[in-house]
C-alpha cells in the first residue's frame, strides 16, 4: 500500500491546485452546497475517530461523537438502554483543503476533528422547558453521531464512487457499525441534504439491519437525473461535477489528522482517484477519468446509470420512517428527484412517510435567515416556516427511542406544503388526495432547433374572478412532433402568465428526441395557485437557462399535444401559518412571439375551479383532502 509521504502529499496538492483553477473556469455547480469546516466537539460530547471497513475490505473512517458522560445511562422508552445514533455519510466531513474547496485552500493545518455541517441540527438548542428558550442539544438528550467518510473522501480508503455500488455497500456497513457498538440502543436514524441524502437513499435501498428512520433533504435519488432529463444535459456547469468529486479525493488531510492518526492514514492514500483502484471490484487505475468519460453518455439505459438509480430499490422500503424534504425551485438537486422515490415510500409505507414541499432552493428546512434562530418566528426561517428541528427531532425521538409523538403533523403523516404565495397548509398525503388530472390542448405549431430558439406559446382565457384553483405536483406533457434529423431538443414550460404578459414558471421539462413520433414525460413539480386575471401558458423551444444546448438546426412540427395537470377539486383551508421563502430561484419570462390562444370552446378554464369541502362529502365518504387532526399540530401553531 502507498505510505503518506511529503511527495505524495506534493503531488497531490499540485494537482488540487490544477483541478481548482479548472473548475473555477468552468464555472463550477456543485451538488454539495455547504461543506464542512473544523470545529470543536459540540457541547455536552466527546469526539473520537473510528475506522471500520465497508462490505468490500474498503476502510471507512468516522468523526463519532458521544454524549460527554457516556451511552450506558440513556434508557429510552422503548426500554432500550444505550445511545440512539444518527448516522451522515458523504464527502463534506474529511479535513484539510477538503472542507473548503469551493472557497480556497482552507486550512491545512486545521485538525477538523469535527466537522460542522449538520451543527444546525445537531447542535441546535431545543426548548425542553417550555419557556421560549433553547437550553438542551441532542447530545445533552443522549443521542449520539456518527459523521462518516464515505469511499474515497477524508481519512477513508478507496476511489471517490459517485454513487456507485462501493458508496451503496459503505452506507450499509457505516449503519450496520453504528448499531452493533456497545454504547449503541441499536437504532439508528440518518441525517443529510443534499450529496450526503443520496447516501441515505442508498440506505433506503440497502436497507440495512438497525435502520429505522431517515430525515432526508433535497437527495440525489438517480445519478442520471442529476445530469440529464430525457436525454438533455442540465446547463453547462454539470459536465465538470465529477472533477468536484475527484478533487475532495485528491485533496490531503490536514497535518494535524494526519499526525494525530499516523497508522490511520494508509487508508486515506489507498484508491486515490487516478492513482490505484478503486477498490470495489473495478480494475481501473484512474476512477475518476472513468466516471468522467461514463457520464457524458445519455442513455439512462447505460450501465454506469443503471448502477446509480436507486428508486427501484429505494421506493420499496417498507420498513424506514421516512421524513422528506425537498423545494420545487432547486436547480442544484433537480425537483424531479422528488417523487421517483417519494411516491414509492407513500405507497409501500404510507403510515410512516412524510414530508415539507413547497417553492423554495437547494437549502435545509433549519436554515436561518441572518444565521440566527428565533425559533418560532417563521420569517426567521429559510424556507418561510419554523419548527422543522423541532419536527424532525419529534419524528427520531419516536422511531429510535420509542416516545409518544408530540406532534399531530407527524403522528399522522401529514405533509407541510406551501405555495408561490407563501400560504402553507396540511395534506393528507402528495400529490393530493383529490388532485383530478385535467388536460390543456397544445397548439400545433412549429420552430427551430438553435442556441437561442424563440418557439412559441399556447394561452388560455383568464382566470375569472370566484374560479381560482391550484396546481399541485407535475404535470404530464404529451407531444406528437415530426423532425428530419435526429436528436432535436424539444423543452416545454408551463406558466402562469400574469396580466401585462409577465410569465413565472410553474414546471419545466425537455425532451431529446431521437425520431417523429409520440412522447410522454412529466414535468418538475409545483404547489401553485392560479389567480383571477391570470392565464395559463405553454412554450415551447429548443434551449432553457437550465439546460445545455445541442442545435441540430431542423425546423421541428409540433402537430399537438396537452399538458395534464394536476388540479385538487377542493378549496384548501390555509391552517398553518409561515410566509414565503427567502431562497427562491423563479424562473421568468415574457410571452412574444407567436402566440395561440384557446377559446373557452377548445379549453373551458372555469372547468378547473375549485369547491368547498363539505359535511355532506364526509358524509359521503370522500375523506378530508388537508387530514383530520387534533391537539397540537405542529411546534409553533
């Protein structure tokens, strides 16, 4: 096996410093949003480095932290003894230039023994008093952490795996380890956002022994979809996404690790990426100019891809609590990441899956705005809402200790949704329970495949005034188009278009299309209301902000189609309260062009409005879309 030395360590800071110049001429999207930097041991723990090994052989390092005064007095009421685990694994925990790639160098002779990514949640100070302060952390309740390095990444041996098998077995060994420790209850719960909730799909795939609940926000679920969508790549900056991943593998320990756990630090030099194998079966001495190469093939169908889809497996499991989050503007992990699992979970574990949907970025349910937490101020919060931590702390609190929950929101499984408006509300599940999928004609028309395409756009009559109604989740597009050449892009967006012709996106999808014919595919979600003296929208081109180009010149015929969306056929009840989001990337337009509008005769509007929920549709049986629920709802209600 390599031995660190100061050769190496020069060899790879040279090439850090070549990959970093690189990607920042790119002009770099990052999957990640918020790596770690070293910080001390949260208060009331103690933190220590573990290494154990993945299914592979492959040595796996962890930051572990314990509550100071130890696991063997926490009795839980489920009647277990010993500390409940939340388990994070990704590439955001190693130290030195790694947790600090996007900004610099970072400090190289940082220890970050821990890390501090998560130190929203896990240092947070819940009000355990009642009395409007925070007073007590996780680990002063007894819970303990396990911050991992998955393959690759920090002082973890092998190949940085983007997603691959070696990644997925490292996620089932990292729970299997935290639940079979002496000061472990033997439940664990996973925590992360992001490239470190991908590794908790994986655990929902892998489905481990000791796995038992997962607070998952804004995941990977399928590597495909975070590079492409029907064949069309997402904008330019995803080509370089794998030399980001390539670069936290490359990246050195800080000295202080690195002296701190000299026998340790083998494993860390063992699989770089371009270096030695990668360990997991794949006899390839340079992964990353693998993974490189595979990833510019746009066939979901490619092996590379197929390894990386999680949602067959993932949607399956019918044995995780799970409490999800993800935001229907995120351009980093795309929204139609969402329900290819989500929906599965509802299905296959319906009494046990929830989640927070609403219109804002790739940011965490505890994200605060200023970098303060005045814990039941919803404009305090991100996402324009409070009590997420609260929530999640509910929902582990009950699946790994055994508690009754506090919360109605979680005993029932109900999702938190807000709107474009910053109105939230409860639904008994989402989509919603009485969503009807009504149609809207596509005009026939055509426009060419350039860089820079203005297609054109099919109108509805207003809205009127009393016939308001929503669109909840994604719309299904249908096309019938003839083209001469193959591979023309096609991208369709739905818009509510305001009076004076201003145009907001309600959902977005494209199409590669390989030859004439018919194609269906699904659009990003949206929780949208649509307003007296509004009209709905439908353009088409060739290019959007959010994709990458690839004009093939062709004149496209689009012969027509529809946009089926989905419209609940009841008035929702606004019963929580929270504002609007302040990290909402809206996406605008103007309709010019040529334009087609659709007569009440060929598109009846009004037939989209909305009713009241009545005593008589109870009596009915039709249930209560929004859930039935009493007593305390949610922390600050």
């Amino acid at each position: 096996m390599r031995q660190w030395t100061s050769n190496t360590t020069a060899m790879k800071l040279r090439l850090v410093s070549l990959l970093i110049i690189s990607l920042i001429t790119a002009g770099l999207s990052v999957t990640g949003g918020g790596s770690a930097t070293a910080a001390p041991s949260p208060r009331g723990s103690t933190v220590t480095d573990a290494w154990f090994p993945s299914g592979d052989g492959t040595m796996l390092h962890a930051e572990v932290a314990l509550p100071t005064d130890g696991c063997d007095a926490v009795d839980n009421a489920d009647g277990t003894t010993g500390c409940p685990v939340i388990v994070s694994m990704g590439p955001y925990f190693g130290s030195g230039v790694q947790d600090g790639v996007a900004l610099g160098f970072g400090d190289i002779t940082n220890d970050a023994n821990w890390s501090n990514r998560f130190s929203d949640f896990f240092e947070y100070e819940f009000d355990t008093d009642d009395d409007g302060e925070g007073d007590t952390n996780i680990f002063e309740m007894g819970y303990a952490v396990v911050q991992v390095d998955s393959r690759g990444y920090g002082e973890s041996g092998g190949c940085n795996d983007y997603g691959g098998h070696g990644e997925q077995m490292d996620m089932a060994a990292a729970v299997t380890w935290a639940g079979t420790q002496d000061w472990s209850n033997g439940q664990v719960g996973t925590w992360g956002k992001s490239y470190d909730a991908w590794t908790q799909v994986m655990g929902l795939a892998e489905n481990p022994p000791h796995l038992e609940a997962a607070i998952i926000q804004a995941p990977i679920i399928d590597g495909y979809g975070i590079a492409y969508v029907n064949g069309v790549h997402h904008d330019a900056g995803w080509y370089v996404t794998t030399n980001l991943y390539a670069l936290y593998d490359y990246s050195p320990n800080s000295i202080a690790a690195v002296t701190s756990n000299p026998d340790q630090q083998v494993h860390s030099v063992t699989g770089i990426a371009g270096i030695n194998p990668n360990n997991n079966g794949v006899d390839t001495p340079a992964c990353w100019a693998q993974q490189n190469a595979e990833v510019l093939n746009p066939d979901r169908d490619w092996y590379f891809w197929q390894e990386r889809d999680l949602r067959p497996r993932a949607s399956r499991n019918d044995d995780v609590a799970v409490f999800y989050t993800h935001g229907f503007t995120d351009v980093n992990t795309k929204p139609d990441q969402v329900f290819g699992v989500y929906d599965g979970l509802t299905a296959n574990n319906p009494e046990n899956t929830r989640a927070w949907f609403g219109q804002w970025n790739h940011v965490r349910g505890s994200d605060a705005n200023g970098g303060g937490y005045d814990r039941g101020d919803h404009d305090g919060w991100v996402v324009g809402r409070a009590g997420w931590n609260e929530e999640a702390l509910d929902w582990l609190n009950h699946y790994l200790r055994g508690e009754d929950f506090a919360y109605a929101v979680n005993d029932l499984n109900l999702v938190e949704a807000q709107d474009q408006l910053g109105n939230w509300r409860t639904e008994a599940q989402y989509p919603s329970t009485d969503v009807r999928y009504l149609d809207m004609p596509i005009a026939a028309g055509t426009y060419t495949d350039t860089m820079s395409s203005n297609g054109y756009w099919t109108l509805s009559e207003e809205v009127a005034a009393g016939e308001e109604f929503r669109i909840t989740g994604e719309a299904e597009v249908t096309i019938d188009v003839d083209i001469t050449v193959p591979n023309a892009q096609f991208v369709g967006v739905l818009y509510d278009v305001l009076p004076g012709g201003q145009a907001e996106e309600i959902g977005r999808s494209m199409y590669r299309i390989p030859s004439s014919g018919e194609y269906t595919f699904t659009t990003h979600p949206g929780d949208w209301v649509m307003e007296a003296g509004h009209r709905l929208g439908f353009e088409i081109k060739s290019t959007h902000a959010e994709s990458q180009p690839y004009p093939t010149g062709q004149t496209v015929t689009v012969n027509g189609g529809t946009v089926s969306m989905p419209i609940p056929e009841f008035v929702r009840e606004l019963n929580l309260d929270g504002t609007t989001t302040t990290a909402r990337s809206l996406m605008r337009d103007a309709v010019s062009g040529t334009t087609v509008e659709l007569g009440a005769d060929v598109f009846d509007i009004s037939s989209l409005a909305a009713r009241p929920y009545t005593q008589a549709d109870a009596d009915a049986g039709i249930p209560n879309p929004q859930g039935d629920f009493e007593g305390t709802v949610t922390p600050f209600e």
